[in-house]
C-alpha cells in the first residue's frame, strides 16, 4: 500500500523509518510512573474496605446473636415460672385421678362393687381427665402394661425410649414403686407424637403418683407449649424477631440465616424449613458440614446463583448460638465488598492518567502508522511468496519503495520470472517424455497383452455357444467375455491417450450401468472390506455417454476408494441432478490424500501406491472431459475423498459446457 501523506519514508532505510516513527514511544515510562501509583493506590483502598466489609459481618453476627439471645432470655424466664405452675396443675389433677380410683377402691371394699367392676369404672372416669390440647390422663402397671390409654391401652411400653434415647417409662415405674405413700412426683421428657403430626421433638411433663393396691401408676401429662397462656404471643414474637433477621442485608444481596447443627435452615430468606447439611460448593467441598464442625470462623467459598452468568466467591462469617444449638451466618459475595474499592480504583486511574492517556493516545496513533508503513509491504510480500509456493508463478510483488523492501521486491520478482520460464520449459520437457514413455509402454501392452486376450475371448465365445442362456454359469461366461473385451478398450484407449480418443455415445440408464459397476466390483479382493452403500435419485434421466468409457471411469474411482480404506470402511455411490448435469458421487471415509498431492492428482504417470502406473485418474479425468462434463476432488486427510464426476443432460449441456471450456 501506497501512503501519498508519508512519502518522505518512501526514500528512507528501515533503520530511518524505525528512528522517526518508534521514537515517541519512550512516552510509555510516563504512563507506567501512572499506572504504578494508581495500583498502589487502589491495592490500598481495597486493604482497607476488605477490613471494613470483614468487620461489618462480624458486627452483624453479634448483633444477630444479641437478638437472639434477648429473645431466649425473655421467653425463657417466662417458661420458667409457667413450668412450675403446670407442674402444680397436673399434681392436682393426679391427686384427683387418684381420688377417683381411691373412691372406686373404696366401693370394693365395702362389697358394693366386684374388683373388675370397680376398675372399669376408674378407667371409665380417668379417660375423661385432660390437660392442655392434647394432654390426658393414662395407667400403667410396673410390668410396663398400658391399663388405661387414649389410643394405645393394652400395649407394653416398658422399653420406650423418649428422643433423647433415654428409657423414660422404666424411670417413672422405678421412682413410682420406690416412692412414699401418698407423694407425687412429675418428669420431664422431649417426645415426637408422629399422630400429631409432629416433625420435631416437644417437650412433655408429667405428674405421677403410685396406688399400690391395684398396682396402678396414674399419669397426667401434656406438653408445655399447649399450656401457655401466651403461645400465640409467643410465636408471633418468634417470627417477628424472624422478619426483622431476613430483612436485614448485607451488601446488595447478602442476608443473614440460622441453621441447626444438623443442617436444617431455622431462619431463611428463600429456604425455611430445609435441610442443606449436603449442600456443595463449585468445588465439591461441602461448605455447610464444616461450618456445622468448626461453630465459629470465616468460611471462602466458590458459589453460583440460578440466573449468575458464572460462579462468584461468597464470604461468610458463622457463629453458634449454645442455648438452641444454632449456627448463625452472615455472608456476602466478596465482589459487592469491593464495589467501593473498584469506584475509588477508577476515580484514582481518571484523575492519575489524563495526561498519560493523551500522550499515550498520540503515540498509540503514530505506532499504528509506522506498524502499517513497516509491515503492510511485508504482508504483501508473504502474500505472493506464498502464491509462488502453490505453482502460482504469474505472481509479481508491487514495487512501491526505494529502501530495502522495494530491491527485494524486485530481485524476488526477477527470480520468480526466472523460475516460471524454467517451469514452463521442464514441464514441456517432462510431458514430452511422459508421452514417449506412454507410446513405448502401449506398444509392449498391445503387444503382450492383445493376444492372451484374444484367447481369452475366443473360448469364452466357444463357452458361451455351447451353453443355453438359463445355464447357471451363462452370465459368469458372458461377464468374462465383456470384461474381456473391455480390458482390449482400454489397451486400445491406452494406444490412443496421446491422440485423444472421442467417446461413442449412447442413451444410457445411469442408475442400471452404476449398478453392474457396483456389483462386479464388490467382488474385487480390494473390495472386501468395504461396504458400499447406494444413494441414487429417483427419476435420474437417461444421458448420452460412452458406457464403456464411463464403465472404465467408475470401476477405477470405486478401487482407487477400496485401496485407501485397507483398515476398512465404507464408500457411498450417490446420484443427484443438478440443473442440467448429472452428478455421480464416490464419497469415502479412506485414507485422504494430502494437500501438497491434490493438484497433481490427476496427471500422468503421477501415483502414491507403489505398484501403481498413474495413469487411471489421468485417463479417468480424459474421458470425463471427453463428455464436456467435469470432475472435481475434495479430500481431508484423517478424513476421506469426495470425488463427484458432473455430467451434462442434454446436447445443449455439451456445446454449452464446451463453449464454457474454451473461454475459460
């Protein structure tokens, strides 16, 4: 390229046009002086916000804490005092289920009532008795027999065990049995009623008193939070102090959550209720478990939100609250800490580099014009270098420049000038051999290969007479003699390569004639282990062409397929119209034929396999254009060869495929 503004450098060396045009580049030190304060700077603000965020956490899980703590200590008071007074109600109402079964013990004994009678009336009494929601009154002996129940009368329940894993039913038998006459005593137990519905353990009081007559354990019992006066204001409490937690952020969207030592979320913005002890980060380290571990740190870990286009750090500061076993988190994404910092970053990089930028921006421009004056000629140069090294030697680098650059366009294009006339003049030498070599070696094939064939011929036409057409081996014979006669064609076309043969058409049924092709050479050795699958149009129309030529063509492509899959494989026969031409495809997933060997493919006496003569595709692609038609080689090594041979429809397609030739 040509600069008209900058022709002062058409005249310089390249040293010349370096100094002028790089020289304002030694401005960069006063950029990078800039940009050393300015990291600094920001390395600075980030320290410090980082501590501010990390304090922030850590203040707000106290914080967390407190709240808390104030809630458990006020409701934990009131519990308390309101223990005691359902401990006195249920004594009182066990004295008074005593009272029944003592009346009904008495009746007995006077002879009012039998024993069986008096007890029935007593279960029938203390069935009545309840406390709170769901607390009733129930008799057990010291054998463990439920002798009066609600719902589970009959049953032993000697080896119950509470949550805890404590056997709490051979405690309230022993201290019964062991007891003073007359006392009652009372026991505290956590117990999950699953009838209820229940998916946490409650705790459940009860008051007992022993009547050793019947041996008899009467029980009065319910649980403590149906006998509160003020449960509802105490869950309204609970879940207000829960409101305020969730409502609280952190950052842009950071939150606080509580969770149990097992995993299960007690207070959460989004997921209440659920057990996350499995939870994962991106790394599979199971963040949650180790939390649960540890009661208090600070945890980093790698996490992505439905909707995140990718994954964010998230810092977490967690602390264990003793009093309900709970773990308190305050977490955050480390890149909404460093918001401020990134704000600050910028403001120092605008108020640091303004003068830099603006003398960095000129030198940015004059770099990019010494870049383009320098190395466009170059590129231009290794554009046409490489046309050379394709063949193409009508290439010609522009000679724009007086410096070093414009002599080594010219002396290159001397030389390729030179090269091409060599070229042209070792190809013509070479053809002209080759054609010597051809008209010697036909005349030996004719020679010795005319007269076996002849034979050949002969005793097939003598088989052939002497056997009826319905004879099972007929067709074999007649195959022999056509093959036989075509292998005399191609001598004779061998003969004629040098004088260009002309094909003899003949309406042909391309479909019919590619599938004697097909199934003749399946049985080639070379043809063993390859499957060859038919993809024909239906509807092709019938074409004039030179059957045994076009024979000769497709035989030759088909095992030129079998010998580049000896591992296996398989080839694909495909027709297809286009137009006005007729497309015949041997696709396969072969060997490939490398780059440097496709422009040669198709020339004489060129071959790749070592028994090979090169002059099958040389002759395939003669008779091809013979027909004005054109064949055509795509091929990836690795991959396979696609060959597609083109065909024209009509004599039309022939003259205007001939006239297309000669312009071109």
């Amino acid at each position: 390229m040509k600069f008209k503004h900058f022709k002062f450098t058409n005249n310089l060396k390249l040293r010349g046009k370096i100094i002028s045009l790089v020289l304002p580049l030694v401005i960069l030190p006063i950029i990078m002086i800039g940009g050393v304060i300015g990291i600094l700077a920001t390395e600075q603000a980030y320290r410090g916000i980082t501590q501010t965020s990390e304090d922030d956490l850590d203040h707000i899980a106290k914080f967390t804490i407190d709240l808390l703590d104030s809630h458990y200590q006020l409701f934990q008071v009131y519990k308390q005092e309101r223990q005691q007074v359902i401990r006195k109600e249920l004594i009182k109402l066990t004295e008074l289920a005593y009272n029944l079964v003592e009346t009904q013990h008495y009746q007995h004994r006077k002879g009012a009532v039998s024993l069986q009678t008096a007890q029935a009336m007593a279960r029938k009494s203390l069935k009545q008795v309840s406390f709170g929601e769901h607390g009733y009154t129930y008799v057990l002996n010291s054998s463990g027999d439920l002798l009066v129940h609600v719902t589970r009368e009959g049953d032993n329940v000697f080896d119950e065990r509470d949550e805890d894993g404590r056997y709490f039913i051979r405690a309230i038998i022993e201290t019964a049995v062991k007891s003073p006459t007359g006392q009652v005593l009372h026991s505290i137990y956590p117990w999950r009623n699953e009838a209820l519905g229940d998916r946490f353990p409650r705790k459940k009081i009860v008051a007992y008193r022993y009547f050793p007559e019947w041996d008899w354990i009467i029980v009065t019992g319910g649980y403590i939070e149906e006998t509160y006066e003020y449960e509802e204001f105490e869950k309204q409490s609970m879940a207000d102090l829960k409101l305020k937690i969730k409502s609280k952020r952190v950052g842009q969207t950071g939150y606080i959550y509580c969770m149990n030592r097992q995993g299960t979320l007690t207070i959460h913005p989004d997921a209440e209720g659920q057990n996350v002890a499995d939870s994962q980060d991106l790394v599979g380290r199971y963040f949650i478990r180790e939390m649960s571990q540890k009661k208090n740190g600070w945890i980093h870990y790698p996490w992505k939100n439905v909707g995140d286009a990718k994954p964010r750090m998230k810092i977490v500061r967690y602390r264990y609250y003793k009093p309900w076993d709970w773990i308190i988190a305050v977490g955050s994404y480390e890149d909404e800490f460093f918001h401020e910092a990134n704000v600050i970053k910028w403001r120092i990089i605008a108020s640091m580099l303004i003068l830099p930028l603006f003398v960095g921006t000129m030198a940015v421009v004059l770099l990019v014009i010494a870049s383009r004056i320098l190395t466009e000629p170059i590129q231009n140069m290794i554009t046409v270098i490489r046309q050379v090294m394709k063949g193409r030697l009508d290439q010609r680098m522009p000679v724009e420049s007086n410096d070093e650059l414009g002599e080594l366009a010219i002396a290159f294009n001397k030389m390729t000038s030179m090269l091409q006339r060599n070229h042209e003049m070792e190809a013509s030498l070479a053809q002209q051999g080759k054609m010597a070599s051809l008209g010697i070696l036909s005349s030996g094939v004719a020679h010795e290969i005319n007269n076996p064939l002849g034979v050949i011929l002969g005793y097939a036409s003598y088989l052939e007479g002497k056997m009826s057409p319905n004879d099972p081996y007929f067709n074999f014979i007649h195959e022999i003699k056509r093959e036989s006669k075509r292998c005399k064609k191609i001598v004779q076309d061998l003969l004629s390569y040098a004088r260009t043969p002309k094909p003899t058409l003949a309406e042909t049924d391309i479909h019919e004639l590619l599938h004697q092709i097909i199934d003749f050479a399946a049985n080639h050795t070379d043809m063993h282990h390859v499957s060859v699958l038919k993809e024909f149009t239906p509807e092709l129309p019938c074409i004039q062409v030179d059957g045994d030529q076009l024979r000769q063509v497709a035989i030759n492509l088909i095992l030129n397929a079998g010998a580049a899959m000896q591992e296996g494989g398989q080839l694909v026969v495909r027709t297809t119209l286009d137009e006005s031409y007729v497309n015949i495809i041997f696709a396969d997933n072969g060997a490939g034929i490398p780059e440097e060997n496709l422009e040669k493919i198709f020339e004489p006496f060129f071959t790749t396999r070592p028994l090979g003569t090169g002059l099958g595709l040389a002759i395939t692609k003669q008779i091809i254009e013979q027909h004005q038609g054109q064949i055509t080689l795509d091929s990836t090594v690795g991959e396979g060869t696609t060959i597609t041979v083109r065909l024209p429809v009509t004599r039309e397609a022939y003259f205007n495929g001939f006239e297309a030739d000669t312009a071109g």
